[in-house]
C-alpha cells in the first residue's frame, strides 16, 4: 500500500469509488472520467506501479481473470469490448499502481490513436 497512490486510497476506502466487483486479490471500479459507455477498471489491490514491475506472474492470471468474469456477468460480450493497459508517460499511463481498462458499448478504431 502506498499513502500517497490514489489506487490504494480507494481501495482501503479513503476515497469513494464505484465498485462492481472485489475479492481478496483484485477489485473492479467504474473510471471516474468514462470513455465509453461501460469503462471499468481492474486493479490489483497490491501495489504493483507498473506492467513491467510485476513480479509475481500469477497476478496476470487473476487481473485477467476478473477483467473476462465482469466482462461475462455485465453483459459485455455480445457488444464487444476492449482491454487496455497503458504502461508508461508516453502510452498515457497517469496511475502509477497497476490496472487494465475495460471498455464497452461503443465501436473502437483499430489500430488505436
Ligand atoms: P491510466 O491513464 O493510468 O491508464 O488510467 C488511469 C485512469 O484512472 C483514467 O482513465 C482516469 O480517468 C482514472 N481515474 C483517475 N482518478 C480516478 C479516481 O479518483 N477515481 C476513479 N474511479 N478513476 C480515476
Ligand atoms: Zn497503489
């Protein structure tokens, strides 16, 4: 946990959020500045800064897992959605503790912008 990382402030409940999944390992939080219909954010409640700070592989299992279980119990699939992780200034990432985005109900451009 970090004090000053907003991740693990919503997590340990100093900060609100909209929550719509959680478990031991992994919590899902709706973006607070959504760009798209559904935009929903997985992250690890372990404070992990980056993608190529992971240490443990097996957390790539469980942000992955969850990230294909919301999809599934929110009714994602039939629309289709995108998984997104920025990693680094220059890929937009702005949140240093890991998390994927995914994002819903809306036609996404291949390749991205
Ligand atoms: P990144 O740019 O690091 O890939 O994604 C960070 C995401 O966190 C952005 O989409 C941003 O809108 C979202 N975000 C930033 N601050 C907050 C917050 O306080 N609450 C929620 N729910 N999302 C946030
Ligand atoms: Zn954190």
């Amino acid at each position: 946990m970090s004090d000053d990382c907003i991740f693990c402030r919503i997590i340990k409940g100093e900060l609100p959020a909209q929550f719509v999944y959680k478990d031991e390992k992994v919590v899902v939080i709706r973006d607070i500045n959504p760009q798209a219909p559904t935009h929903l954010l997985v992250i690890p409640r372990e404070h992990v800064p980056s993608a190529d700070k992971v240490e443990d592989p097996s957390l790539w299992s469980q942000v992955m897992g969850v990230a294909t279980k919301v999809a599934k119990d929110l009714g994602l699939v039939e629309d289709g959605y995108r998984v997104v992780l920025n990693c680094g200034d220059r890929a937009g990432q702005t949140i240093y503790h890991l998390h994927v985005h995914v994002l819903s109900g809306r036609f996404f451009r291949w390749p991205p912008g």
